[in-house]
C-alpha cells in the first residue's frame, strides 16, 4: 500500500498549522526546516535506514513541534514588525511632499493665521521627526533581531506598539488640522488629509494589531 505522505510531509503541514505571519518569511522558515530535515533523512539513510524510518528519526531528532514553534513564532513577530516600521516609515515620509505650502491646489493661495492649527502642525511635526527615527531604528532592529535572542524577544511588541500608537495619533492630529484649516477649501483639505494620512495609517494599524497578535503568541 503506497503512502500518500511522508512523516516530513505531516511534520511540516503541521508546523505550517502553529505559525502565522508574512507569507514569504513563512515559507523561506518552512523551506529551511524541509532541507534540515532532508539533510538528516540522508544521513539516517546512510546508516542503513530505509526512508520512511530514516525520515521519523529526522523529525524526532528536528524537536516537536510545541518546542519548534515558538522560535519560529519570534522570527515571524520581528519580520512582521520591520514590515510594520517600513509601512510607518513611508506613510510618514511622504507627508513633506504632499503638504509643500504652495506646491499644490489644496495648499495653495491666501489664509488666515489660525493659532490652533499652527499649534498643531507644530505638533504633528514633531511627533512624525520621532516616528520615521524610530521607524527607520526599528528596521534596523529588526535585522539584528534575527540573530539575537535578546532583541527578538523585546523588538515585535515595542515596535508595534511605538507604530500603533503613532498612527493613531498622527492620524487624529492630521483631521484635527483639516477641521481647523485657515485655507478657505476645508473639504479638500479633509479629502487630502483622508487619502494620504488617514487610509495609509490605517494600513500602518492594521499592519501593528497583527504585530501585538504575533508577539503575544
């Protein structure tokens, strides 16, 4: 009777069960565990083994997968915080352009000093200088992260946290300077500030809830 998988086949289905995360790092984590376990099916055949049996020694020597897991769980939690950082970093990036006094229709023409909005533009400056810092930090980080156990247990929670908190607040901030526009086309300002702050942070939020999700794991 042919067997329709192989104890590497069902070892790695359910591992790829346990761990959630960016595909592509998912499946490059995957790819290494088959070649280990490739590797090691080689050499139990070498010492006489057929494969199926060969194959069951290699799994057992691998680890289970309650003791696999949650290293593979740490590496997908750091990789989804540095993507994370870089969706922060671009969305924040952007905004100088997109908000160059007299570059474009919705920040052109005469206004009225408005000391609100000043104010807070002044704020929304200077949290967004300490977000794309951080941001660009927390993707260098992240490539240390893969390498020491220390930053990979620490990194996925504080960067998700740091980019969650910051969307937010930018974004809240950047409606606020919408409503209070000195520029006498308000709506456009509120249709700009949705497009290019508000939808891109939200992508940034939603990128940082899968993050928490993954660092509590």
């Amino acid at each position: 009777m042919s067997r329709t998988s192989t104890p590497v086949d069902d070892y790695l289905a359910a591992l790829s069960r346990e761990l959630r995360g960016p595909r592509r790092r998912k499946a490059d984590l995957l790819a290494e565990a088959r070649d280990h376990l490739t590797d090691a099916t080689e050499a139990f055949e070498a010492d006489g083994l057929d494969t199926y049996d060969a194959e069951k020694c290699a799994v057992a020597d691998f680890g289970t997968i309650e003791d696999v897991a949650p290293g593979y769980r740490a590496d997908l939690a750091v990789s989804q915080s540095r993507r994370t950082a870089v969706l922060l970093f671009a969305a924040l990036i952007i905004q100088p352009i997109v908000w160059q006094e007299g570059a474009w229709s919705w920040n052109s023409g005469p206004d009225d000093p408005d000391p609100l909005n000043d104010l807070l533009q002044a704020v929304v400056r200077g949290i967004g200088t300490v977000a794309i810092v951080g941001a660009v930090l927390a993707v260098i980080a992240a490539g240390i992260g893969l390498r020491s156990a220390f930053v990979r247990t620490h990194l996925s929670g504080v960067t998700t946290v740091f980019a969650l908190a910051n969307a937010v607040t930018i974004g809240a901030i950047g409606i606020a300077m919408a409503l209070t526009s000195p520029h006498p086309n308000g709506l456009l300002d509120l249709g700009v500030v949705t497009g290019f702050v508000v939808l891109p942070l939200l992508v940034v939020g939603q990128q940082a809830t899968r993050g928490l999700r993954l660092a509590r794991a």
